[in-house]
C-alpha cells in the first residue's frame, strides 16, 4: 500500500527550477491523497511564474509514476491568484547567491559545544578536499572565526563596490569582526543584525564558490531567521556535545530548521572523547549521544571529533588543525566529516 509519507519522500528529487532545493523542503506541497492507486498531488506557488509551474508539474508526475502500485498521477500546480496577493511566505523573497552552488549554515542551539571550531576546520577540510569554499561568520556580537584562521586584514571594495573578502588557507572569509577593533562591541538592534546578514551575502564578491558555510551564533533569534529568509539554504549542520545539557537544546535548532523548511544534512557529536597520556579514553561529557539523536532525528551522523589540545591550539594561533596537520588523527576527523557532508 502506498503512504502519502512515500509519495512526498519521492517528491523530494522534484528541484524548484533554477534552484539545488526541492519542492517539498521549499514548503510548496500542500497535499497528498492516496487511494487504489491513484495519487492525486496539490502543490502552492508563492510567484506567478507558470513555466516553473508546468515544469514542476511534469516532473513530479513522471516521479510518482515511476512508484509501485501507481496507476494514476494527478498533480495540481497553483499560482497566486490575478490581481491577489500571494499567501503571506516570508521566505517568497530568497534570492539566490550569485556564483555559489550551496549555502551551507552550522549551528548548534546553544554555546559552548565548539560550533566555530567545527565550521573553520570544516571550511579548511572541505578545501582540502578540492572545494572551492567559502566562510561566513554570522555570530554578529562574537565573532571568533577571523581568530581561528587567522585572518586580520580588512576586505577591500572592488570596482562594483562590492567587498571583497579576505582569503584565509584557500578560503574565503567574511566577518563583522573585520570590520571592528578587536576590543570594540557590537551593540546592535534585530534589524541592524538583519541588514548586516543580508549584506555579507549579496554584497559580497563570493565569486565562484562550491560550498559557502555560514557559522551560526547560537539560539534561535534574528541572525537565523534572516539567514533562513534571504537565501534558499541547502541544508543546515547540527554541532552538539555528547551530554543531554547539549542535546536538549540541540533538538530546538533541528525544530527551527524544520519550521523553515532547511533540511537537516546531519549532527556532529564534538568534544566526544579525550584521550589521556597513558592512554586511557576519558569520556568527560559521555559519549554517543549525538548518533543516538541522529537515529532519533532519522537524519544522518556526519562523525565525531575527540578533544585535543592541538584542536584549541590550532584555533587560537589561527592554523585550523585540518591546515597544519591533515594526518593528525583529529584533522583525519574534520576530514572525514567534511567528505560525508559532500556526499
């Protein structure tokens, strides 16, 4: 027996035209019904736009007919009505970032798990690997990454008044915190906070990119939201550490992706483990509590990084532990994270 749970889990390979994100986690599919075979499909666009339409229409009933146990596809694409507002979408105005193929943001619900530390070393592995990439820091009051890559020159303006951002271990690099004195704070509005996001997105010069990471401050706040509503994320990347404190507050990052319609790529468990020098592995926070989430959650678990010292040294001397030492067994780890968020 087909379930309407199959049919959207299918609708997912049905990309919105022009874009790497699928009509379903763009929110569009309002209803599934299934019966004796026949599947009938309401989709709602928020533009007027009836090639995209009859496009999405096609492929999503050559998808559904490719099911067992289909014998009839019905799928009704609507646009806004003539003359009418579209439905209120406070996402109907993402606009894509010229030049890179996937927006990528790491966060983690709460503070303290190392989420910066993963991003940087995640950036560096993901250029290891032969990625073009590119890394925005949008923790707006503290902003760590220009420190853990070593980055301490401000971007320059180009010709088309665009900044342009520094280039740190072969990836590019943008940040508040370039544009402030180390000691200066940030005592800023909601919209302020908003303006700057969208700025740092569509006013600079990412070029060519394969992957842009964003590096989310913790919560659930203004900085999300605009990321969430300016571009069409590909996916978000959950960091936690292996004790339910973490865990908890990691479970509300996942709802608020899932409220905005970004897919969960997967959960990194930090600070897993830490290894003693006679040898023995200490488990200081527990162990295995982000995998476990991961099976609860039914999205994939991307690995998991040890505590080392050479992880905080590396950060703070702005030598990202993947850049100085890719065979060291925690730049192995990055490493293998970065290859399984690729694929």
């Amino acid at each position: 027996m087909l379930t309407q749970a199959e049919i959207q889990s299918a609708l997912k390979a049905v990309k919105y035209p022009g874009f790497s994100r699928d009509v379903v986690s763009f929110g569009l599919v309002k209803e599934i019904s299934v019966a004796n075979g026949a599947v009938n499909v309401t989709m709602q666009l928020t533009s007027a736009n009836p090639e995209a339409a009859q496009q999405i229409k096609i492929e999503s009933e050559q998808v559904i007919k490719s099911l067992a146990g289909v014998k009839q596809v019905r799928v009704e694409v609507n646009l806004p009505a003539a003359g009418q507002a579209a439905p209120a979408n406070p996402f109907s105005n993402q606009t894509k970032v010229p030049g890179v193929k996937r927006v990528i943001a790491v966060a983690s619900g709460k503070g303290g798990v190392g989420k910066s530390t993963v991003s940087a070393n995640l950036a560096c592995a993901l250029r290891h690997l032969g990625a073009k990439t590119g890394l925005l820091d949008c923790d707006i009051y503290g902003p760590s990454i220009p420190l853990m890559m070593g980055v301490h020159e401000k971007p320059t303006v180009s010709q088309q008044e665009q900044l342009v951002p520094p280039i740190a271990h072969g990836v590019k690099v943008m940040s508040v915190g370039l544009l402030l004195a180390d000691d200066q704070p940030v005592i800023w509005r909601g919209p302020m906070i908003t303006k700057t996001i969208q700025q740092f997105l569509m006013a600079v010069e990412w070029g060519d990119l394969d992957f842009l990471l964003v590096d989310l401050p913790p919560g659930t706040g203004d900085a999300q939201l605009s990321l969430c509503q300016t571009v069409p994320l590909d996916g978000g990347v959950v960091v936690t550490t292996p004790q339910e404190a973490s865990l908890g507050v990691v479970r509300k990052g996942i709802s608020m992706f899932n409220k905005v319609n970004v897919p969960i790529l997967g959960i990194v468990e930090n600070m897993s483990w830490f290894t003693t020098p006679n040898g023995e592995r200490v488990e200081i926070f527990g162990h295995g509590g982000g995998k476990q989430e991961a099976a609860r959650q039914n999205v994939p678990f991307l690995g998991e990084v040890p505590i080392f010292t050479e992880i905080r040294e590396g950060g703070d001397r702005g030598m990202p532990i993947v850049v100085s030492a890719p065979n060291h067994p925690a730049g192995k780890a990055f490493i293998q994270i970065a290859a399984a968020l690729r694929k």
